[in-house]
C-alpha cells in the first residue's frame, strides 16, 4: 500500500493501477467514442466491477464509471461497500423487482462471480444505491452527490453517465 501523504486543496491524487488495463490497437481509438465497447480481458477487483464486466460483455470506459461510483460511495458510507456490505434498509426489504438470486449476485459476486441478467442487476442496484446513499450524511443531504452517484451507478451501461458526463456534472462543478 502506498500513502499520498500530500493531501492538500492543490495537490492531485491520481488513481491508476496498469496492472489491470487493457491496450486498445490504434485502429479502434480512432472511431472512439463514450459509448464505443470492446471485447477485453476481464480482470481487476470483482467488488468494483460493473455489471457488463462482471457478465462477462464487452466493455467500455462506462465500466470505470461504475467503478469510480462505487469507489465514491464506498468512502462516504464510511469504508463501507455499497453492495458488498449493503445498508440494512437494502437487506431487510429486498426489491420485488428482482429474482432471489439477484440479490445475492451483489453479495457473493466478489467470492463465486455468480452473474444475472441485466433487468435483475438494473432492478437491484438501484435498490442497493437508494439504501446506501440513504445510509450515509452525504447521500441524505447532498443532492447532487445523490444525482452523480445514480447517474455513476447505473447498472445499464447505455444508460450510464459516461466520464465527461461525471466531470460536467453540478456535483464536480459545484454552485
């Protein structure tokens, strides 16, 4: 583990691990485009995946999105992972929309990579997001982080804000 240590108003903190990137040919960079998706290795933390990847589809940089959403909430529940250790109100009333195992797609994933069907994990993460913005000061209280974060999370990469959308957002803007 590695400390930035240098945490200030004017420094910069970069999250980058290339041991879990995939190189895309020249070719393709070309016709690039937000929504563009490629058939890559799935590889990386399975507790930050996205659906697509964890569905093993091909995947574009909406899977970073998702990840940066779920790296967000995480630190603002307090360390606490939005669907692997999800918020009480989420485990005591389990979405109707979804089938039984949809709800554990979220908790076992990180141990068997057990997948599900689009609706399902639509259907589920939105339940997990609510209760988890919900279970932290932020996501109760702050509007636009409530709007970044579903926008961030949803489980239909189409659907899905894509990184200029993130960073245009009222929430990284600000007043």
């Amino acid at each position: 583990p590695h400390a930035h240590e240098e945490c200030r108003a004017e420094s910069h903190v970069k999250l980058v691990d290339f041991g879990s990137t995939s190189m895309v040919p020249l070719s393709e960079i070309d016709s690039m485009n937000a929504d563009a998706v490629f058939p890559m290795p799935q590889r990386g933390a399975l507790s930050s995946m996205s659906p697509e990847r964890l569905r093993a589809e091909p995947y574009g940089s909406k899977a970073d999105v998702w990840s940066v959403g779920v790296a967000l909430l995480h630190a603002a529940r307090g360390g606490q992972h939005p669907f692997l250790a999800p918020a009480r109100a989420f485990v005591a009333q389990q979405p109707a929309c979804a089938d039984p195992s949809a709800t554990k797609f979220w908790r076992l994933c990180a141990a068997t990579g057990c997948t599900s069907d689009l609706a399902s994990s639509e259907c589920v993460s939105r339940s997990a997001v609510t209760a988890a913005l919900n279970d932290c000061a932020l996501g109760r209280e702050n509007d636009r982080f409530r709007a970044f974060i579903r926008h961030a999370l949803q489980a239909d990469p189409r659907k899905r804000a894509s990184i200029d959308d993130l960073l245009a957002s009222d929430w990284i803007r600000g007043p």
